[in-house]
C-alpha cells in the first residue's frame, strides 16, 4: 500500500519549536501538495519531535518536497520510506448509532476488527479501532449502513521495520540523486 | 553586567564584526534605536524607505561579500523590508533583517502596527525567528548570522517585540558556537561523484562551463579560472555570475539565456557536456527545458542539493562547496586543447555578433552603457534594477572583476538600482559605484536620493530615460500587437530639477556626443550626482529567445548594416 502511484509517506525529525508545522506545512502548499494525513509528537529524544505525512503527488514533486523539507533549519532528518518494509497504523474513532435490535450484531461485526468498545450510550456507542487505513476503512464501510454519527481519525504513522541490525527510520538520508524525471523531462513552465 | 534585549541585539552584532545598519525606526523598534545611539562603532544609515533599508543591505553584501543588515519597526517597517528580503532569498545574498515586533503581551489582539511578519516572510526567508525571551537573544543573533553566511547564504529575519528589547535584563553571554542539529551545510564533496564528474569532463569533445553566483560566494574564481585554462574550456557566466570570470578572457564566452549573446545560447546548444558551477537553470538561461542542451551531458556542481535535477536533470550532481569541490577536481581534470570546439564557437560569435551596436546619430541607451565601460575601463561597480537597462547593462559593460554587478536576478524588482548602489558604496567606498536605471525603476526608489545626500554616499545615479517601462513595451511590441497600454511615462518629473531640490548636480545627455563628457564630469564630481540620459524610445534589448521558446526561436537584430 505504501509507494504505490502517487501515495507517499515521508517522516521527519524536526526541533519541538513554534512554527515548525506551519514551514513544513507551507512547503507542500507551495508546490500545490495535498497533505492526505499529517500525524506530530514526541520523539524518543528530548526537543525533538516526529513527524508522518502521507501526500500525493508525481515522484518530481515529491524529491523536489522531500529536499525543501531538508533544508528547512528547524528540520533536523527527512526520509520518503515509501518503498521500504515499514510498519504503519492509524486510529480511528467511530460513533455509530445503535438501538437495542442492533446492539449486538455491531458488537459481532466489530469483533474480527479486534476494535474496542470504548463508549457506550442508550443509543450510540464509540468503538476504537487501530490498523492501516484500508482496515478502518473496512469497518466503516460496515457500520455506515447503522448511521454513523462522527468519525474522527488520525493521521498515519509510521516506522521502518528494524531489521537484523536494529536500523531506525532516520538512519535512511534522502538520495540526492534520486530525480523521478527521464532525460528531458520536467514540468514545462509557461510563457511568462 | 546585565543588559537590556536592545543593548544585547548591539553588543551581539559588534561580535558578528557588523559596521552598518541600513534602517527606519518606529515605535516598536525604537529601544533598539535607543540603545543603538550608544554604539558609534555601528553605523546606522536612516533611508527614506524601508524597502530602501533592505535592498541597500543586499547591495552592501552582494559587494563586500559580508553579512548586510537592515532594521524596521513592526507593521508597515517590517512589510515594506519584504520586496528586499525576497530578493536577497532569490540571489542567494546573505543579510540579517531585525525587526521590531509589539510587545509580547499584545501579540495576537491585531495590536496597533502589528503584522506577523515571521509568518509573511516565511517563504521568502533562509530562516527566521520571533524571539521570545531575553535570554535568547543572543543566541539568536549568532544562530541568525551564522545561517545567512553559511551553506547557500540568503536573508534570516529575526522578530523581537518591544518588551524583549527593553522590559527584563540578563547578562551577555555570547556562544561559543549555534545548536542548529537540523543544519549541516556541505563542504568537501563526495569523492566518488567528484571522480565521475572529471571522468565526463576528460571524455567531452564539446564542453562548456556555466559559471554562476555560487563562484561569487565561495570565491572560486581562482580554481574557476585554472579549470578553463587547463581543459581549455569556454567559461559562459549568467547574469549573476558575471565577474566570476573576466570578460576579456579568450575563453569567456559571453551571458546564455533570453537576452544573452547568441553565441552563448548556440554553444550550448551545441555542446556534449555542461558543467554547471553554482548556477540553478533559471528560465531565463534555459528557455524551454524539452529543447534545453539536448545533447549535453550535465554535471551539476552545488551546495543546495535540492538544485539537482529541479531543473535539468544531472548526469552526474556534485554536493559540496564549490571553492573546496573544484579544488578536489582540478587534479583530475586533464589538459586538453579543444581546438575544434574553441574555433566552432569562435565562428558563431562572428556569424552572431550580438553585442555590435549599430551606427546612428540617435542616443542609443547602449552606446552609453559602452561609453561608461570604456571610461572606468571596466572598474566600476554597476548597480541596476530590472528590465531593458539591466539587461544593456549586462551586455555591453566589461566587467573584470567580481562582484562588480549587482543586480535584482530571480526577484526582477524594479527600484533595487538606487538604494542597492548606496549599501555598495558604504561597502566598497574604493571603487566608483553606478547605479544604472530606467526612468521607470527610479522613480520607484529615488527618495532615497536623500540618504546619499545625508551621507555624502558618492554614487552616480544615470538613468536610461526613454519615457516608458521599456522592457515591457518591448513585449507589447513583440507579443501584445504594439498595444502598448499602459507602459508610457508621459508625467515624468525633471530629473535635473529634482537632483538640484536634492541640492546634488545633475546632467542631462541628449546628443550622443555629450556622453563621454558627461560621464567624465559626473566622475570628477565628487559626491551623488544624477545623469538623465535622454535615450532613442523603442529600441529593443537584442537577441530575444521568447519566454518557454528555445534557442531555435532566438530573434536576432533585424537591422543588416552592423558597425563595432
């Protein structure tokens, strides 16, 4: 699911300072990217914080993203782990309407989801759910003929798989030579 | 001693060796003009405008090569700074912007003169900060200056309210060194991409090098130089790398791109291999990029990674330092002759001989700017803003040494000439300074015709006076059927009058024989002087590769009858 079309999932080590969301945010909203999922906190290390974006856009862009990124000083590491073997959830919580008739058979259809019930009133229920975001999605999809009321989700997060040698997701530097363009081929600006 | 944030932000900028501050005080940023008053090593020059405060910053650091520094209050001060810190982000200029900001406790209630300038300037800034706390102050300065310099230089604003520069005191301590983890610029490149990069140069049959601002700023000439004559490689410079490498030389090879020499455009159209110093393939250099060196090889030299393949994609990029990268090249690169390439372009430089002005009574603008090239035998600094006489400017003046154009490049702002030429002058006091401008562009900064007069800053203003925004008639003429809407000066002032309300002299040229007389006098006078060159109306700035076209589509000078 990750590194497929134009789907890619970016993380990055910034300092825990003010502002730093709006940079990194102004960047992808110059060059016309759409942040599909944004997930901030705590890193393992004091003043550093952890970022996951999931953006869309062509591999030009998203090199192109991806360095602006790094040049940002706040910015201390950036990694597209889009083609790696990483492990990614997002958590969603949904408030489904529910009458004593249905009450049951949500529970039953919530129970393969390994979704808990988190919430529960006379006639709705919160369930929470943590998994890719096909998975959440799956569950929606189900509830959403007993009336959903809210839904609310974060944003993905992610981690590269540790592997044999224990590596950490910022120990990927970004390639400077990646181009994601064929001989000749760019955007072509306009006549201005 | 504990000091105040203001006495913090001076002692702070004496440690970072800074001589002058460019600025227009306000409310907010007046406990650092207070305190300011008391550290007669800095000099402060009041301009007129702060726009003027910023683009005299960027003057100042384009010809001295330090840090330039400008200073407004907050709201409109800080707004007005914003045309000249885009500009300096733009050219890669290194330059610390100080601004006052409300105190802290009115941030956030649309307070009187409040604008949130860290966030307006944050796409056209290197960094900036809002400083919070008396204690970071100083750190700050050091963090501000040390990013504005270093790596790719371009401007850093630091944001200080009224009550962090005056309410609490703390003692000053100044860092040993920045705790910036997330900024690492690069020095020595990879050995690896350094050795396939001579690898293609020792291979080209046709090579040319495109030298940019990046030679300017790690002062590379030297290793620039021995490259070209060692493989005998034709040295094309952009707009901002000009005086990278002296015109004169036998293998300069002119300016490439929309107004550059046909020649240029043509070698390296021609050519097997780019090898790209410190320049980013502007628009104007490349044209349409599918058609752009087609059959070039690139390799691509630079210190911002994020150059490569942006544009043009590299063959090979090259990340590091570009004085110390060459100087890891320079072993590698092998002698060679390229004779049949050097007479090639040899050949098309007389088939296209663009810089040839042709013969006529009129006052043609760039027979001026030829006329100053000879008479300060190339040793001027020349200051323009942007349109036809930038572009003149650039042509037809021979310059020799670097730094020694300064010029509004990727931002274009019309206006820089005047307040630009001021901050070189405060820099480089040794060398004459001209500012070069259309009537147009001068109107837009000459109030600060006042700070050269306050401050006795010797600069001589000429203006290429032809009565419209000429480089924008130019493209009604070519591509808007000559509607030429908009684009007449039919209300301008007299020039001469207005130097003589300033109570400087003024010149006015109308016959081309005046020029060189008039050039002469101005020289001999010292102090500002104006000079309104009432120059031929629709003469157009030649060759001309349309926007989005390529070198295919380069219009040449119609007229046959071509004299040197």
């Amino acid at each position: 699911m990750n590194g497929n079309g134009n789907h890619h999932t970016i993380i990055a080590l910034v300092q825990d300072k003010p502002g730093v969301l709006t940079r990194v945010a102004g960047l992808f909203r110059r060059r016309g990217f759409n942040i599909s999922s944004l997930a901030v906190g705590n890193s393992e290390q004091p003043g550093l914080s952890r970022m996951t974006f999931v953006v869309d856009g062509d591999q030009y862009t998203v090199d192109q993203a991806t360095k602006q990124l790094d040049k940002l000083i706040d910015v201390v590491k950036v990694a597209n782990i889009s083609d790696e073997e990483i492990v990614s959830r997002e958590l969603a919580l949904i408030k489904v309407k529910v009458t004593p008739a249905t009450r049951g058979e949500i529970l039953e259809m919530v129970h393969p989801f390994r979704a808990e019930i988190v919430d529960v009133g006379a006639q709705s229920m919160v369930i929470e759910v943590t998994g890719s975001g096909d998975k959440i999605q799956a569950l929606y999809g189900l509830l959403e003929p007993f009336g959903v009321l809210e839904l609310m989700r974060t944003g993905r997060v992610a981690m590269v798989r540790g592997q044999a040698e224990g590596r950490v997701s910022d120990d990927l530097i970004i390639n400077y030579h990646g181009d994601g363009l064929k001989v000749n081929e760019a955007y072509e600006v306009g006549s201005y | 001693m504990e000091l105040t944030g203001a006495e913090i932000v001076c002692e702070s900028l004496l440690k970072e060796g800074v001589e002058v501050i460019f600025g227009l005080p306000g409310g907010a940023v007046l406990p650092f003009y207070g305190a300011l008053s008391g550290y007669p090593q800095l000099r402060h020059i009041l301009v007129r405008h702060e726009q003027a405060a910023a683009m005299a910053a960027d003057g100042y650091a384009r010809a001295t090569g330090k840090v330039g520094v400008c200073t407004a209050t907050s709201g409109p001060g800080a707004t007005n700074l914003a045309t000249g810190i885009a500009g300096a982000m733009m050219d890669s200029v290194p330059m610390v912007a100080i601004t006052g900001q409300v105190p802290r406790p009115a941030i956030g209630r649309d307070s009187f003169q409040e604008t949130d300038i860290t966030g307006i300037t944050l796409p056209i800034t290197k960094h900036n900060m809002l400083v919070l706390n008396v204690e970071d102050v100083a750190p700050a300065v050091k963090e501000a200056f040390h990013i504005a310099r270093t790596g790719r230089p371009g401007p850093v604003l630091l944001d200080i309210p009224k009550d962090v520069l005056v309410g609490e005191r703390w003692p000053f301590i100044w860092p040993d060194k920045v705790n910036l983890p997330g900024y690492n610029p690069p020095g020595e490149a990879d050995a690896v991409q350094v050795s396939q990069a001579c690898e293609l140069i020792n291979q080209a049959q046709r090579p040319v090098i495109l030298a940019g601002h990046g030679i300017l700023i790690s002062h590379a000439y030297a290793e620039l130089k021995e490259l070209a004559e060692k493989a005998q490689i034709p040295v094309i410079t952009t707009l901002l790398g000009i005086g990278s490498f002296p015109t004169g030389h036998l293998l300069h090879a002119g300016m490439p791109g929309m107004h550059g020499m046909a020649y240029a455009s043509l070698a390296i159209d021609n050519a097997d291999l780019l090898i790209s110093l410190g320049m980013r393939f502007d628009d104007r250099v490349t044209g349409r990029l599918s058609d752009f060196a087609p059959n070039a090889k690139v390799v691509h030299v630079d210190v911002d990674p994020s150059e490569f393949h942006k544009n043009v994609r590299a063959t090979v990029p090259v990340l590091g330092e570009l004085k110390q990268v060459l100087g890891q090249m320079l072993p590698q690169v092998e002698r060679k002759t390229h004779l049949d390439w050097l007479q090639h372009i040899d050949t098309l430089r007389a088939e296209h001989p663009s810089l040839h002005i042709r013969q006529t009574d009129e006052l043609l603008p760039q027979y001026v700017l030829r006329q100053l090239s000879d008479i300060t035998e190339g040793n001027a600094i020349i200051v323009t803003g942007v349109g036809q006489h930038q572009m003149w400017a650039a042509q037809h003046y021979a310059y020799k040494e670097p730094n020694t154009l300064l010029t509004s490049g990727g931002l274009g702002a019309m206006g820089f000439e005047v307040p630009a030429a001021l901050g070189a002058k405060v820099g480089r006091p040794d060398k004459a300074v001209w500012s070069i401008a259309g009537d147009g562009g001068f109107q837009m900064t000459m109030c600060d015709l006042a700070t050269a007069v306050e401050n006795n800053i010797d600069v001589k203003f000429a203006i290429l006076n032809n009565g419209t925004l000429g480089m924008v008639r130019q493209w009604q003429d070519f591509f808007y059927d000559k509607d030429y809407f908009a684009t007449v000066y039919s209300g301008n002032p007299d020039f001469i009058k207005l130097a003589e309300a300033y109570g400087i002299p003024g010149i006015r040229v109308t016959d081309k024989t005046q020029v060189a007389t008039s050039i002469r006098q101005a020289m001999a006078t010292p102090g500002p002087v104006v000079l309104d060159f009432i120059v031929k109306q629709d003469e157009q700035v030649y060759p001309m590769i349309p926007a989005g076209e390529s070198v295919n589509e380069m219009m040449e000078e119609p007229i046959p009858q071509r004299v040197m």
